[in-house]
C-alpha cells in the first residue's frame, strides 16, 4: 500500500464542528509517477466522501480509484510534454 485516505470529521474546530477533513498518507520516496497514481486514486476517496456520495461497498470504491488512477496515468503517456527523466523523480 502506498497511500491511505483517512476519513474523519473534525471534533476540534471550533469554527466547523463536524467538518469533513479528509487526510491523505503518502508513502515517503516513492517514484514520482507511482505517487501521481496514487494520489489519483487517494483523491477519488476523498471526492466521494466530500460529496457525501452514498457509502459503496469496498469493491465498488476501490474500482472506481483505480479508474482514477488509470486515468491519470494514462494521461500522463499521452501527454507529449511529459518528459522520460520527469517520471523517473522520486519525491
Ligand atoms: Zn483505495
């Protein structure tokens, strides 16, 4: 795994109580082009979740950020202005 999305409603605001404060893990070093898919795919848990999109079945919301992810990758190989040593940076 190398990302995780956190899910939570924030307790301390006291501004917002009960805001949605969705939290992205990343694994740190990862390859640059294997951290945009999966911030690709962690952001689309957060899209759901912020548009209190009915609650699926883990299957279903897993599939849907791989699509996500799928997307963004593909994106990326058919971006001509992407170039070789850009994909190779890890952050
Ligand atoms: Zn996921």
């Amino acid at each position: 795994m190398e990302g995780l999305t956190l899910k939570q409603f924030s307790q301390t605001s006291p501004l917002s109580p009960g805001e949605m404060q969705p939290q992205i893990i990343l694994l740190k070093g990862l390859p640059m082009v294997v951290a945009g898919a999966t911030i690709a795919h962690e952001l689309m848990h957060c899209w759901l979740f912020l548009q209190r999109f009915p609650e699926l079945d883990e299957e279903t919301e897993e599939g849907l950020s791989e699509v996500a992810a799928y997307t963004w990758l593909t994106d990326r190989i058919n971006n001509p202005e992407v170039s070789k040593e850009e994909t190779e940076v890890y952050i």
